[in-house]
C-alpha cells in the first residue's frame, strides 16, 4: 500500500508514520477478525485438499517457513508444558494457551533464533498473533454467553423491550469487562477514574514518560545497526520496566510528597514508541498551594 502526500503540508496527528509499520486489514460485517486464515494445502499423494485451521499446529510452518525452518510445530488445542514440582511424583501438565506460547517464542534466549532477526516478518508475525489471540478469545465469549450470564446484564432488557425489530438483529454478543478494549471495559475504567477524582478531587500533577530507543538497555541488546522498531519486543519491555520504577518512585519513595489515587494510560506513537500519561492527586499537606517565581539572582 501506498500513501502519496504532500511533504510541504504538515498535517501534525495526521501524518504518515516515520517508522515501518505492519498492520492488518479486514473487512467484516460485525466488525470481529476472520477466524480462519484461508490456509489451504494439496496433497500430492491421494490429491486431496485441507483447510488449514488457525488451531492447526500445521499453520505456523506453513505461513511462515523462514522461521520455522526445521519444520516445528506451532501451537495446538493439545500443547502443554510441565509443570515444576518439588516431590518425585511425575509433573503434572498444563495446557499452554496461545498467549503463553507467543510469550515463549519471544523469550530472549543464549542460542540463535531466527524469529529475532527477521525484521518485517517478526512484525508480521507479532501482528498475526496478536489477531489469533483476539480471536480465539472473541470465540470463545460468542460461544459460552451462557456461562458469562449475559443475560443479567444491564440494560439488555430494556432495550429488548424497547426495541419492537430487536429479534431481527441477530443474535446478540456481549463482551464482558474483562475484555480489553470492549465497551464495558471502557466505562468500567472511565467510573473508576471519575469515583477518584470525586473522591480526592481534581488531580494534582501530570506526569508523560516516552520510550527513548537509545536507551541502554535498548541498544545493547538489538543488534548492531538493527533500528529499535524491529524489535518491539524488547521496546515494551524496557518501557514497562521504566514505568514500574517510575511509578514505584512516585507512590513508595514519595518524591513529590504522598500519593492518594493514580491513573495512567499507554500510548503508542506513530514512530511505533509507547508513551504512557500519568495522573495522581498528592495529600492535602504535599499539593502545591502557589507559585514562587524567581527573584533576581535566584537560579
């Protein structure tokens, strides 16, 4: 895909992305990912045609062979791991979802993996696995609305009530809070933000941290020459190491005095970089009442 524009014309939020990006477009009619990925593969043997599934263990050697050179295996319904134990009885076995497995994968280990050093395909493969998580788990909520009690929820009723054509519109889906992203989960963080600021009133400082790609930790552990935006696996995780010290600096050492609430959100830039926003109200004894402007001779 290519995007002409004008380089003379600076539409600020609106600009193209500095950095390589990798996205994923679908089109469907509720909005939700396609399940399957249209993997098809023939056999030369009795000539018949599979679709592969993305619950195939099939499917990640198939769509990407650069980095499955030996043939492994991806994930599966029936993947497990051991489980540590200390008596001399055999470990149990747990089955490993697709986040863990991704998790896995990613882990940064002594020996060579290819995964880290493809670039575009490691975004690629990142953003695909991100959807097959999304998806699998929008899945499983439209087939166990049952066991979510869906029907509890408010205002379902009412607009069931209400709503003379509501049998025409389908079967409805409702996603619970703990879907991140979902409506409910939204309100639900919005509440909470507000019972805060009702509480302890407005907030008394705002605070941004950004992701610097030449951090340290950054830099020594891409490789030489690699730009930082093919490796966001280690960017989220430095940032997030630098934004627990940040946060523990402000709520346990007290550096601009006693925290009541605090709220942040994670941004991401268009240069691919997190940035997260911090909001927190101070005690009434440490929130900053005036300002002192400087005097002559005050530095």
């Amino acid at each position: 895909m290519l995007m002409k524009v004008n380089r003379d014309l600076d539409l600020r939020r609106y600009n193209d992305a500095v950095q390589t990006d990798v996205a994923v477009i679908f089109s469907t009619v509720d909005g939700k990912p396609p399940f399957e990925r249209n993997m098809i593969s023939f056999s030369k043997v009795n000539g018949t045609i599979k679709n592969i599934s993305v619950l195939d263990s099939s499917l990640d050697p198939l769509a990407y062979p650069l980095l499955f050179p030996n043939g492994d295996t991806g994930w599966h319904i029936n993947i497990s791991h051991n489980v540590p134990t200390t008596s001399n009885s055999r470990a149990p076995r747990n089955k490993l979802i697709m986040l863990q497995y991704a998790v896995y994968r990613l882990a940064i280990r002594e020996d060579f993996r290819m995964l880290h050093h493809s670039q575009k395909l490691i975004l690629q493969w990142i953003v695909d696995m991100y959807m097959r998580i999304k998806d699998t788990r929008l899945h499983f909520i439209q087939h166990n609305q049952t066991c979510l009690r869906s029907e509890v929820y408010n205002n379902l009723t009412d607009y069931l009530e209400s709503n003379p054509n509501a049998s025409n519109v389908g079967r409805r889906v409702i996603l619970p809070s703990s879907f991140n992203g979902s409506p409910r989960n939204m309100y639900q963080n919005y509440v909470d933000a507000m019972s805060n600021v009702q509480h302890f009133g407005k907030p008394s400082l705002f605070i941004t941290i950004t992701c610097n790609p030449r951090w340290s930790e950054i830099v020594s552990n891409i490789g030489v020459g690699e730009p930082a935006n093919f490796r966001p696996d280690i960017v989220v995780r430095v940032f997030k190491s630098k934004l627990k010290a940040l946060i523990e600096g402000l709520t346990l050492k007290n550096i601009f005095g006693k925290v009541e609430p605090l709220i942040y959100t994670i941004e991401f830039q268009k240069r691919g970089l997190p940035h997260a926003h911090i909001l927190f109200s101070l005690n009434e004894q440490d929130k900053i009442v005036n300002i002192r402007l400087p005097h002559n001779g005050d530095s």
